[in-house]
C-alpha cells in the first residue's frame, strides 16, 4: 500500500446555510489522501509513470471548492467523484474539508421561552473515506470497483438484459471482475 497525499490545501470560498457565508466566504483546509500504486512512477522517475500526480488533485480541489455550495458534505463528494474520473486506478480515498472559525447559530428551548445563542469553534470539518477494492464473488480475485456511475464496467454495453438479470440472481448487487464479466459479454 502506498499513498499520495495532499494535505493543508488553502481554500476561500463561499459554502454555507447562512447568507454572510455565501456572500462574505470562508477560510478552508482540504486534505486528500489517495491509496495507489507507486511502483511505476519509483522505477522510472517519471511523473508520466504517476497514477496520481497531485497538481491534478489541487486542480480538483479548486474546481469543487470554487462551486458554491450549502453543505460540506457536498464538496467532500464532489472531490471524490471527480478524482474517481480523473485516476481510475486508485485503491482507496479519504477527503477532509474543514471551514475555519464555522458561524455556529441557532436557538435555545429552555422550556417554553428560547433564547437564541452564537458560539466560536475553531473549525467544523466532514470527511469521507472509501475503499475501491473488491473481491469477484464470481473468481474471488480482488479487483477495483468504485460501485457508481464512474466505474469502469458502465463502458461495458454488450452484455445482453437477460444476462445480466441472470448475474444478478447469481451474484446479488455484486460486481464481478474484468475477466469474469467479459465472460459474458457479447
């Protein structure tokens, strides 16, 4: 296991419930950690030989934060999803995005009066981590599989519906592997 990592990434944009937020931003930190292969790359000395070359994770990062949002929870899965198009070799992924000094609002119930209350925090943060590798129920090799749209079988349009109707009663909700599918590919 090796990673790439991109940490303490400096952002300010303007996600947010709250419209001071999205009219005056916010200070953001954005961590990525990547589980790839590096083997290549260490071999020949080569940033072409990179699976995950981390200008391009900045890049990302900029585009997804540069997005307005409400929630962070959104931002996190943007990174995701574009770093699963852009580097579809990748074992594994952990983003973090932390809003510095968050606004904290809100009302207080104390009985039948409520009071309303602010508060400081240094930063509220929302992470998401999700691994990328599977075992083929079909085979029990292990293989990549990133379960959504951006995965490499949705390019697979010639397996019949009826086949696939049959994996399914076989295999569940399980992906198979390259080989095991190609199987039953036309």
């Amino acid at each position: 296991m090796a990673w790439v990592v991109l940490e303490g990434m400096r952002f300010h944009a303007f996600h947010g419930v709250y419209e001071a937020e999205q009219v005056l931003g916010s200070e953001y930190i954005v961590d990525v950690y990547v589980d790839t292969g590096i083997q290549n790359a260490a071999k020949t000395d080569s940033l072409a030989a990179t699976e995950v070359n981390y200008e391009t994770v900045f890049h990302i990062c900029l585009v997804a934060m540069a997005k307005p949002r409400k929630l962070l929870e959104a931002v996190v899965s943007d990174i995701i999803a574009k770093m699963k198009r852009q580097f579809p070799g990748m074992k594994g992924i952990k983003v973090r995005v932390k809003k510095m000094n968050p606004p904290i609002y809100g009302n207080m119930n104390l009985g039948e009066k409520h009071q309303a209350i602010g508060g400081r925090a240094d930063s509220a943060w929302v992470e998401d981590e999700q691994k990328f590798v599977s075992d083929c129920p079909r085979c029990k090799q292990k293989f990549l599989c990133y379960k959504d749209e951006t995965c490499w079988c949705k390019a697979l349009t010639n397996i019949h519906p009826a086949t696939l109707e049959t994996l399914t009663r076989q295999f569940g909700t399980s992906c198979l592997c390259g080989t095991c599918l190609k199987l039953y590919a036309g």
